[in-house]
C-alpha cells in the first residue's frame, strides 16, 4: 500500500511491556471504529523494540484482549523488531542527503552536557557539537550514532484533529538520534518508517504522544514523504482525575472480561469516555461504526466511572442471548466446588436464564444467582435461608410439596397451585413463597418462585422440599 493511496488507514501500536491497558484498548476501538466508518482499514504493530522489556506473553495478551473485544483486524500483525534493517536503510538516506549526521559524542560526554544544561536551569537537550564538524575530527575506536539534523529556525506545526493547531519552536529541540551507535533505530525514527510503509493515513493515540509528533513531523519532512493527519485522544484519569492505576480498579481489559463485564458493554463504555453523539448512552457496534467521526472527540480528559459501566453491563446483560449467557455461567461455575454441571444442570440454568439476568450486573453475578440450579441434596443454607426454616415452616412445606406433586409443572400450574394453596390455608403468598424458596436454592433470593420451580423440574424440586421438610 503506498502513501498516496486514497483508503483510510489506521492502526493500534502498543507495546508488549505489559497488559492491555484500559486507555490503550479505547485507543484500539477510536482507530478501529474511524477505519470502519469510513471503509478503510485498521492495522496492528507491535512496538517490540525495546526487546529486553517486549515479551511474547504480552503480545499475547494484547491480541487476546482485542479478540475478546471484537477488533478485527485487516491485515497481518508487523512487529516492529522484524524490520531493523529498513529502519537503517531510511537513516541512512537521510545521511546520504544532508539531512541527518554522525555524532561520537560518548555516553560520558552527553551525561556531562545534561548536568551543565540543568545546572544553567537549561532542558537537558544535545548541544549539536558534531552538527557541522569535520569527520575527520572523530576519536578512534567509537561508534557514531546518526542524529537527524533538525531545521533550528521557525516552528514544527500539526494541524490536529482533536487538538486544533498546535506549534512548537524548532529552537526548543535538539538534533534527536534515529540510529544508536550499534545500529539499532530509536523508536521515535521506527515508528515514521514503518507508518509510511504501511500507508497509514491517520495517526489516532493518546495525547501523551503529542511532543512525539513534533519529532516525527520532522523526519517525514527531511524524507519528503506525506504525513498521516494526527489525531491526539486525551487520557483517561480515575475518578478522582489522577492517572488511572490500580488503586481506582481494573485497569486492563481481560481484568473487566474476568470481573464478568461483556465485552460489548467495554466497548460502549469507553466509547462513551471522550466520545458523544447527543444524548445517547446504550450504543451498538454497528450504530457506532455509523455514527463515530473524530471530529466528536472531546478535547478533555475523560473520568474512569465504575459504577456507570456496571450499570451498562446490566443492561447489555438483560440484552444478551440466553443460549449465549447460559455457556458463560456454566464456564464460570466449573471453578466452584460441589456442583454437578451436567447436561441437567445447563439445561435448569437455561431455563431460568430469562429471569435470572433480569437482576445481575455482571456474569460473575449471574454465575452466583445460577449456582443453587446445580447444587445436590442436601443444599448447603444460607444463614437466613436457615432461619426461615422453622419447625412450622416445614410442615407447610410437606403440604405444599404434596400440592405441587400434584401439577404438571408448568409455570401457569406451579403459579396457579401455590395461590390455591396459600388461600385454603389462610396464608399470604410471601409466607408460603419464602419457606419455599430457602428450601429450594439454600437462600432468601432468587427468580420467581413459580420460575425457579418450573426449572428445577418435578424430580429435583419436590426432593429439594422434602429434604428441608426433614
């Protein structure tokens, strides 16, 4: 793909020095909702140039959180690392055409000129000694690095498309290093190169970039080649608007997808995090391909809202497939002990599927509602779930089990036999319900009780009542 082609093309960078950051994975969606919204393409890198921080169980946990997340992408993975020898090539050119020079400055040297700098209350910057000096002149026995030699007059602008214009003097930078004195190319270099070679038209990243832009700018100038339009998000701060860190929560997305978040409520979620269209709250995949544009992207920083994502979750729960949510809780039952989960137990759990996710907020809430449908006699009892069980309250109960004995154990008929019941013997239905309940999930809670008995079937139902009876 070359520069000059007119598709849309986008692409997430990360670096696999650790996990997928809840702001890199926003990151991720902006870049892949813009490609799709404009028919182009959204491409993967895999920064892995610092190799002794990269490691493969990263890069793993990187593409499995952007697979949990449903952002596909459309060509193949780059790893930066595979293409250090086009990195030298461009620095090279750039050599050849005056545009960038060797420096044999040592570290000793540069650690001497950072202190002087600071000492004068200077920015620590490279004072461009070997800029125009002689070759000749170079001490043996050292390496030179190549430094890009940056334009000293004027200003570098971007004209970005959350920010605005944004400018900074060429005189506040130094002549930065695009290849190490043992060839290997910086990433700031790296990342120019390998834009231009896969034809990326819009750099979409967080805003903590932006003073990189100014840098970038300057080798695709020195190169002569086009520059992608950048676009710098701003970052996502916890509630109470410090850096988001552990402290505030989860911050990588497999963390939400084991803390029982959908992955379609994450999206939605952290598209709502700097992003608006109006009023609107709950959005889908496809209604956000058709509505996102750059141009919506808010210039503030955005405030991580737990509460508000779990309420979101809720309500893609309530949404979700009941086939789809019921394969998630028996995934997450099979680590809990003491429960049979075979083909019954799925089917009592799909069978109550619809009301059980009318209540939960998260599939770790629906898994622990769900639990008591694959538990065996005797069910283990909740402390108020015991207390319901007094010596009246299972009398009532060998009645009542002699009742529902006596239904087809529909919902209608189990609805219907318990009202019957509780108006022969003078009771409300919550007196008869509650009993009932303790007996047959070991707790105070669950779906309705017409429901819950209608899932657990005959067999298992009327034994449950008869072993709280005894």
């Amino acid at each position: 793909m070359t520069q000059g082609s007119t598709a849309i093309r986008t692409r997430f960078a990360p670096s696999p020095t650790g996990l997928l950051h809840i702001g890199g994975a926003r990151t991720a969606l902006f870049n892949y909702l813009y490609s799709r919204h404009v028919g182009g393409a959204f491409l993967l890198r895999v920064e892995d140039t610092d190799r002794e921080r990269s490691t493969d169980a990263a890069t793993q946990v990187i593409l499995e959180g952007l697979d949990w997340l449903g952002l596909t992408r459309d060509e193949q993975t780059v790893f930066q690392s595979s293409r250090a020898d086009r990195h030298a090539v461009v620095a090279y050119q750039l050599l050849e055409t005056g545009k960038a020079y060797r420096c044999w400055c040592s570290a000793e040297e540069l650690r001497q000129m950072r202190e002087q700098a600071v000492a004068e209350g200077r920015s620590p910057r490279y004072d461009g000694r070997w800029r125009d000096r002689d070759p000749a002149e170079a001490p043996a026995g050292v390496k030179p690095s190549i430094r890009l030699k940056a334009p000293q007059e004027g200003e570098t602008v971007v004209e970005d498309m959350v920010q605005g214009t944004v400018r900074v003097a060429n005189a506040e930078m130094d002549d930065m290093i695009i290849l190490r004195s043992d060839g290997t190319p910086t990433y700031l270099h790296a990342v120019v190169v390998d834009d231009h070679d896969m034809g990326i038209t819009h750099v979409i990243r967080g805003d903590d970039h932006l003073t990189n832009t100014f840098r970038q700018v300057q080798i695709f100038q020195a190169m002569g080649w086009d520059q992608p339009r950048f676009a710098h998000i701003p970052l996502i701060h916890g509630a109470d608007g410090a850096k988001l860190s552990k402290r505030h929560g989860a911050v990588s997305v497999l963390e939400f997808r084991e803390q029982g978040f959908l992955p379609e409520a994450v999206c939605n979620y952290l598209l709502r995090l700097g992003w608006s269209h109006g009023d609107l709250e709950v959005v889908d995949r496809d209604e956000a391909i058709r509505l996102f544009d750059i141009a919506d992207v808010n210039r503030g920083a955005s405030r991580m809202d737990y509460a508000k994502l779990t309420n979101l979750n809720g309500i893609y729960i309530r949404k979700a497939d009941d086939d789809r949510l019921t394969r998630e809780v028996l995934q997450r039952l099979a680590h809990q002990p003491h429960l049979s989960l075979g083909s019954i137990a799925a089917a009592r759990i799909r069978a109550l599927m619809p009301q059980l996710k009318e209540r939960a907020k998260t599939l770790v809430e629906l898994a622990n509602a769900a639990a008591f449908l694959a538990r065996v006699v005797p069910l283990p009892m909740e402390p108020k779930a015991e207390a319901q069980l007094t010596a009246e309250a299972k009398l009532l109960l060998r009645d009542v089990g002699s009742a529902l004995g006596e239904t087809d154990f529909t919902v209608a008929a189990i609805d219907a036999a318990l009202r019957g019941f509780a108006e022969a013997t003078g009771r409300k239905l919550g007196q008869v319900a509650q009993p009932l309940r303790a007996a047959l999930t070991g707790s105070t809670v669950s779906p309705g009780i017409d429901a819950t008995i209608a899932a657990l079937g005959r067999e298992e139902a009327l034994a449950r009542i008869s072993a709280a009876a005894r």
